[in-house]
C-alpha cells in the first residue's frame, strides 16, 4: 500500500471517529425528542378513549420500542454529513497543501 493511500486510509478513519463522536449529542436529542413526542401521542390518546380501556401503558411501551428500533437509523443520518464533511474538508486542505509543494518544487 503506497504512501498515499495510507493517509487517506487513516484520514477517513479519524474523521469517521471525530464524526461518531460529535454526533453523540444530535442523535440523543432526536433520540429523546422521539420518545417524548411518541409519549404525547399516547398520552393524549389515553384522554380521548373511553376509561375503562387502558391503552396508556401499552402505547408507551410501544412507543419506546419504535424509538428504540431507528435509533441505529438516527446515529448514521447524523454521523455520515457530519464525517463527509470532515473528509472533504481535511482532503481539500490536504490536496492544497501538496499542490503548493509541488509548485515549490518546480520553481526551485
């Protein structure tokens, strides 16, 4: 593996790492804004039926597991601009760099 693809290989996987990272905190907050919104759902659904059905637990419950079941969904929507961006940004500052030694190198 030559010099090059080396970093790049190492480029995309510390960008990948920092995107992970700071992606933690948006996808909690979708995270939790999903439950509460599922939970007012219930909620307000539990008001509107008749007493003597029951349904508020059972609807909570299935409201956590449908949030739970797109959390995966959730992280890699946030994380994969979050690292793109990251990528292309080191690589476009990486890519200027050499292009500026490379003009050194011709004038000297």
């Amino acid at each position: 593996m030559d010099l090059q693809k080396r970093k790049d290989l190492n480029l995309r996987l510390g960008n990948l790492i920092l995107a992970i990272s700071l992606a933690t905190v948006p996808t909690a907050i979708t995270y939790g804004t999903l439950s509460i919104h599922g939970l007012n759902i219930c909620r307000n659904l539990n008001s509107k039926v008749s007493p003597s059905i029951k349904i508020k637990d059972d609807c909570d419950k299935s409201a956590w597991d449908t949030t739970k079941s797109y959390i995966i969904l959730i992280g890699f929507f946030i994380t994969l601009p979050t690292w793109m961006w990251f990528y292309l940004s080191m690589k476009k500052k990486d890519t200027g760099k050499n292009n500026h030694n490379l003009v050194k190198k011709i004038r000297s």
